[in-house]
C-alpha cells in the first residue's frame, strides 16, 4: 500500500540519515522501508530537495533560483567552515611541533 507522506517529514526523516550515517535506523524509527528512504535520497540529489517542482514554468524556474541560492549560501557556509578546521589543524600541528622536537 502506497502512503503519501509530508515533504517535511521526508525532510526531516533525510536529515537524521545524514546526521546519524544509518538509513536502517532512521527506517526502523520511522517505520519506514529503506528502499523508500533510499529514493527519497536519490530524488533530493537529482532536484535538491523531496519537494517537487511546479508544472509553471515561471513558478519552476522561481524556485530553481531559489534553491541555486540556497545551496550556494550552504557552499559559503561549509567553505569557511572547512578554512576553519584547516586552521586548526595547522595551529595544533605547530604547537605538537614545538613541544615536541625530533
């Protein structure tokens, strides 16, 4: 029997696949198939999101934009993020260098 479940709760069910790195869980949790999860994962790449788009070509094309945007405010976001790390890790290697000699 086919359900129809909330963009939002595909959403959400996608997010804690992402932040627990376990789909077989997060199916159990939400008693829902993994095959299932596994399309919604699959549809959220090809589109960028579980929402689907509108048949207007105008209101299509609004939103597109509005995704393109959003992922590339996402992109800035885990850019600095990765600089941030990676000065890190060049402090912490100075430090272990200093203090330790060889």
């Amino acid at each position: 029997m086919a359900k129809n479940y909330s963009n939002e709760f595909k959403e959400q069910v996608l997010r804690e696949c992402r932040e627990l790195d376990n789909t077989a869980l997060v199916a159990r949790r939400h008693e829902v198939s993994r095959n299932t999860i596994y399309t919604w994962q699959r549809k959220a790449k090809e589109n960028g999101s579980v929402k689907p788009l509108s048949r207007d070509r105008d209101k299509r094309v609004k939103e597109i934009k509005k995704r393109l945007k959003n992922m590339s405010t996402e992109n800035d976001q885990l850019k600095r993020l990765l600089a941030d790390k990676e000065l890190e890790l060049a402090i912490l290697r100075d430090l272990r260098d200093q203090s330790d000699p060889q």
